[in-house]
C-alpha cells in the first residue's frame, strides 16, 4: 500500500540558527521574517510513517509575489529523495533579505511525480505556499491599518484609490484590480477591502460605503479601540495574500463574474468575502423596518463577521470555531463532522433540538436537522450564518434582528433571551464562555483608535 506524502513548512526561529533543518513538524513555522541577508529555507517532506523502499517526488518554486525577478527567493527545482526506513527529507529555498520595505509576499513549492508513494485519488500535484513577511518599516500611505505587516498596531483606515497599492499588495493584484475596475480600496491591518459599486442608492457613494466597511472591520479587529488588534494570530491569518483573504464590493458586471475574479485574484490577495452590488443597492432595509443607512451597516458588519470568523478564527482556533463540516451531503446534514469544534456541536444541537432555534433569514430545517433548504443549503453555509446570528444577537450587532423577529421561529432576538438561550445546555455555554470574552463593546459603526 502506497504512503501519501505530508508536506510541512520550516524556518527555524533561532536568528543564530537561521539555517538549521528541521526534523520534526512541530519546529513549523508557516510565515517567517524575510530579514536582512540572505538565509535558507527549508520545507520539510515527511511520511506518515517509515518504509522500507525509496521514496521520491520532484519538485518546484513557482513565483507569488514574491518574484524570482525581483531577487525575492532563489529558484530552485529537483527531485528530494526519503531514503528507505527514513520518515523525512528537506527542500532548501534561499531567501534573499533585504532592507526593502515592500509588502508581505508569498512563494509555493510544487510537488509532482511521486515514486514509492501516492497522492490522493486524482491529485497530481500539491502546492504550499509560503508567505515571506515583511519586517522593514513600511509606509502607510495606502491606508494600512498597522504601522508595519509584523506590527500589532492598527490605525484609522484611508480610502485610496485602488492603482496607489502596488506597495502593499504586488503590481500583479493591482493590475487585475483595475481590469475589473475596482476603484477604491482601503488596507485594515494589512487585509485589502476593493470596492467596484460606483452605482450606489440612498446618498451612498463609492468612497463613504468603503470608509463604513473599513471602519467596521477595524472595530471588529479593535474592539476597544485602544490601537491594537485584539487578536494577532487572527489577523496574521486575514493578512492580504496567497493564504489571506480580502472583502471584495462588488459591482453589478462583478457580482455575476465574480467566479473568474476572485480565482485571478486569489494567488494575490487570498480568498474573498462578497458585499454584492444587489445587497447595497436594494430596498429590503425600508421593508423590513430598519432605517436604510443602518440596514446598510448590518449588512456590512455581517460580511466583514463572516469572513473574520472563516478565514481568522478558525484557522487559528479549530476546535472553537472550525467550519469545515467534510464529509457532508449536499442539503442535507447527514455525514457531517458536527463534533470538530465547539461552533458545530452547538449549531448541530440548535438544528435538531425540539424547539427548533436554528434559523436565519436565508436558510430554513425541519428540526431533525436532516434537510437543509434555501439559499445558504450547504451545513457549511448554514452553520456559518447560524454562527453570525448567534454572536451580532448576543454582542447587540443585531444583523438579522427583522428577519428573526418576522421568522415565526425561537431564535432569540434580544442579547438577553440569547444569553437564555446558550446557558440551556453545555454546549451553548461552552460557546458563551468564547463570546464572553470578544467584541464587549458591540458596535459604534465609527473607528477611532485612542479616542
């Protein structure tokens, strides 16, 4: 029986022991400094477990951002052998250091043809990418919200237009950002928001809708407004490139081919979190009694809430907030991992429970849970929008406060019938225990760190 071949990420953390190889997984680290001098590198190629025959797998650099031509990394290509009865192996990559400042970068290595071993059914290739970061002292002239890409700091966020961000996302993202002609953007603690909507309703216009989104995702990053993240490993997770992820206003033209932008984008600037043109532009605050410029924010807070949970937190912390649900049928929550986090196990016992709490305005279940139905259908959507509802009720955010007054359901709708609610069981209580400790302060919908 064929091995699959797990590839793990080095640098050591040393400075006097720059270049040591690794020998076990737990000396990673995923984004090391770029620093001054040139250093190696390693990627560290290991097995599940010894064999008794060579292994082997050849691979390849492949530029990011981080570029060959400009004196980023040294290419480098070959075929790393695991010798029999061995478990690993290292790839060496030079990086080139530098004074420089420029933005945090990102490189992949690429393996292929493995001999000895196999990858998984109808893989051919597996790709990691590394993430070289910044750490010269980098100007904030494109509105990032942190004094530099290693810093803690965060500062009120500028809107630019978007051509201005070379320095803070690559020529190559900004290219595409004008071939799509997104116009304004705004960089909050080093995580890209690019506004396309130039065509807005209700006063709104293009740069007053970007500063709202900015000034939300600073707050939710800065609960207290004290000028520091709450959370570094978060926002190192959100940080704007190959493995980060961006906020992406979306115009009418880019909201139907949103697919083909975001997958341009994505080596760049990471995964995306949508606001849709038809969101901003439609009538649904007025009809469901909500003032139009805060149905606006709540819609706002929502997206910028989904992609700092998806993307920050539960990759910091899996087994509070993971969401990955594999194994799951379509529409349905049958063969799902509900038991991965302490999120899951909650929304599982809200969709099964007799009296049925798990609701939000796109999505509907019966209450065994079984059948998923709606727009959001899939349990990974559902359980993320359950997640949203859960906290912008408990922290008085209140993103869905008509649609859960209007549902005819028993999600609660006020902090206090939500507090009610999680101390009902151990697993509410588990997740009020996490939300206790974040975002205190709810929302001001303004930023202004010191203040």
């Amino acid at each position: 029986m064929f091995k699959v071949i797990t590839m793990l990420l080095f640098l050591a953390a040393s400075a006097q022991n720059i270049n040591a190889q690794p020998t076990t997984s737990s000396e990673v680290i995923s984004s090391p400094n770029e620093g001054d001098t040139n250093h190696t590198n390693y990627f560290l190629l290991q097995l599940s477990r010894p064999l008794t025959t060579e292994v082997s797998v050849d691979f390849e650099t492949k530029d990011g951002t981080a570029t060959i031509a400009d004196n980023d990394y040294t290419e480098t290509r070959g075929t790393a052998i695991i010798e029999p009865n061995s478990i690993s192996t290292t790839i060496a990559v030079e990086i080139i250091g530098d004074t420089k400042s420029e933005p945090d970068e990102t490189f992949s290595l690429i393996l292929s043809n493995p001999q000895g071993i196999s990858f998984p059914a109808g893989v051919t290739s597996i790709t990691k990418t590394r993430t070289i970061v910044n750490d010269d002292s980098t100007s904030t002239g494109g509105g990032n919200g942190s004094t530099d890409s290693t810093s803690n700091a965060i500062s009120k966020p500028q809107v630019v237009d978007c051509s201005t961000l070379s320095s803070d996302i690559g020529t190559n993202a900004v290219s595409i950002l004008n071939k799509y002609n997104y116009k304004k953007c705004s960089m909050v603690a080093g995580i890209l928001i690019a506004n396309s909507n130039e065509t807005l309703v209700r006063g709104q216009d293009i740069t007053a809708m970007t500063q709202s989104l900015a000034d939300i995702l600073a707050e939710l990053l800065d609960n207290n407004q004290d000028g520091v993240v709450d959370d570094p490993a978060v926002v190192q997770n959100l940080k704007s490139g190959a493995n980060g992820a961006w906020l992406n206003m979306q115009s009418a033209a880019n909201e139907t081919n949103e697919g083909p932008i975001v997958e341009e984008l994505l080596p760049y600037v990471g995964k995306d979190m949508g606001v849709k043109n038809s969101w901003l532009v439609d009538d649904y605050g007025s009809s469901t009694g909500y003032s139009e410029n805060l149905y606006e924010k709540h819609m706002l807070v929502e997206e910028a809430m989904h992609m700092i949970h998806s993307y920050g937190y539960a990759k910091a912390y899996p087994t509070v907030w993971g969401d990955s649900l594999d194994g799951c049928k379509e529409n349905s929550s049958e063969g799902c991992n509900w038991e991965q986090s302490t999120l899951t196990k909650l929304a599982f016992e809200a969709m099964t429970s007799s009296n049925n709490w798990y609701y939000h305005g796109e999505n509907t279940t019966n209450n065994t849970g079984q059948h998923i139905t709606g727009t959001c259908a899939t349990p990974y959507c559902a359980a993320i929008e359950f997640i949203m509802n859960v906290v912008s009720i408990y922290r008085e955010m209140r993103g869905h406060d008509s649609d859960v007054a209007s549902s005819g359901t028993e999600f609660p709708s006020t902090s206090e019938a939500m507090t009610t609610m999680l101390n009902s069981s151990v697993n509410g209580q588990a997740m009020k225990a996490v939300l206790d400790e974040l975002w205190v302060n709810g929302m001001t919908w303004t930023y202004n760190p010191g203040s």
